[in-house]
C-alpha cells in the first residue's frame, strides 16, 4: 500500500481540496470560491448572481462568528451551510468537506463566500473550480498592488459598487495595469451586486463555464 507523507500544514490542506474538487465533479457541480475584504459586497454579489441564473445552486457561508449572512440567503430559500471559524481569517479544505456533507445536490453550482479578509484566504485551496477576487471602488484602485496574491490567484476579478465609481477617486487604468501585470490572462467583471450592473453578462459566462466542464 502507498503510504503519502505531507510536509506542511498547505499541503495537506491542498491534499483534502484536490479530493473534494475529483468528489465534486463526479456529482456535475462547480463550486467558486469568492475572497474579498470585508465589505466589499460578497454576499449582495452572490444573492445578485443566483437571481440571474437557472441552474441549482448552494452557498457556503465563511465568517470568523454570527450566522448573519446564511440568514440572508436562507432568506431567498436558497441551500446555504455557515461555517464559523472561531477566529482563523480564512476557510480551510476540512471545513468545506464538512460543510459539502450536508449539501446532498448534483448538477449545481456552490458559492463558497470565504472570510472577508484579503490575504490569508488566498493561500489555502477548498477544492473549488477557481478564485473570484472581488474588489470594489470604495476599497481604492490600488489593490492589486497592495494584495498582490489573491489578484494573481484569481481566474476572475470583479470589480463590485461600480455605481459608486463616480463618487470616489478610483483610476481604473491604473487598478487594471496592476492587475494585468499580475495576472495577464484573468478574466474581469465590472458589477453593481445593489443595482445589478454587469451581473447579466457574469451569470452567461459562469453557466457558460459550467457547459463546458460538464461537455468533457
Ligand atoms: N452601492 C453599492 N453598495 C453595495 C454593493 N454591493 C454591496 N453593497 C453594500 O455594501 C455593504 C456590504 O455588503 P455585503 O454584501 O454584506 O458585503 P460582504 O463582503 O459580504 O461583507 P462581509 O461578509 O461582512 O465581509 C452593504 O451595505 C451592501 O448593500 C454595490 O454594488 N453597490
Ligand atoms: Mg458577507
């Protein structure tokens, strides 16, 4: 029998996520990972996105306490499993696997809203298809530059309360240099989750992304 031996504390999270994502894709679900400041508007976004979408969805809740935010998406009667890390800024491959237990869907897509924080979430993989960086204009244009990891990690970059753009002093050439440099093939998407700007053309590409895995 082969006997795996793990170095770090990482790579035995990495371990546990690669085992979800082979877990996941056996039932047809993708699931995104979002990581953003708190504030940022996580959970306006993902209450937003499933407004638009036709397919099944879940969320997974990631705060450090309170059980605020799976209250709001309860609300809308969507599946949604709260997490509370009791203290650890960021969700870790164990407590998605524990929280996957008791979200029995096939075919969907699960939302996975990590703890508001912009740096310890970018380091730990959950199993999931890819990383949405969400930022937005009230937060400055010069996040990338600042957190550069997570900018780099991310598939997509949604740049969210782009109603407000007008109000604050954020340069977009200059947060989407930083970012191209960064990460030169990502994706972006500018979003308002309140007015739901851009969210129509977010909600094609995602059901877009998940014909494509599931054609394989
Ligand atoms: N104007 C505007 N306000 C927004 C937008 N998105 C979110 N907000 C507001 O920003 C505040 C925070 O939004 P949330 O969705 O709770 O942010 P979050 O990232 O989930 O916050 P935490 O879970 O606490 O980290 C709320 O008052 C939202 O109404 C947006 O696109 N435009
Ligand atoms: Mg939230």
């Amino acid at each position: 029998m082969e006997i795996k031996i793990v170095k770090d504390v990482l790579e035995a999270n990495n371990y546990i996520a690669k085992t979800i994502n082979e877990d996941l894709t056996k039932r047809n679900i993708m699931m995104i990972n979002i990581i953003g400041s708190p504030g940022a508007g996580k959970t306006s976004f993902i209450l937003k996105t499933i407004e638009h979408l036709e397919v099944k969805c879940a969320v997974i809740e990631g705060d450090i306490t309170s059980d605020i935010d799976s209250r709001k998406v309860a609300a809308y009667g969507i599946p949604v499993v709260q997490i509370n890390t009791g203290g650890s800024c960021h969700l870790n491959a164990n407590m998605i696997d524990a929280a996957l237990k008791v979200i029995p869907l096939e075919n969907a897509i699960i939302f996975v809203e990590n703890v508001g924080n912009l740096v310890c979430p970018a380091s730990f993989d959950i199993g999931e298809d890819f990383k949405v960086a969400l930022s937005s204009v009230t937060e400055g244009d010069d996040k990338p530059y600042k957190y550069p990891a997570i900018f780099k990690k991310a598939m997509v970059t949604v740049l969210n309360k782009i109603d407000l753009v007008r109000y604050v002093d954020f340069d977009r050439d200059y947060f989407y240099k930083g970012l191209k440099t960064l990460n030169p093939n990502g994706i972006t998407f500018e979003v308002s989750s309140v007015l739901g700007d851009g969210i129509r053309e977010w909600s094609e590409w995602l059901e877009n992304q998940l014909m494509q895995k599931y054609k394989k």
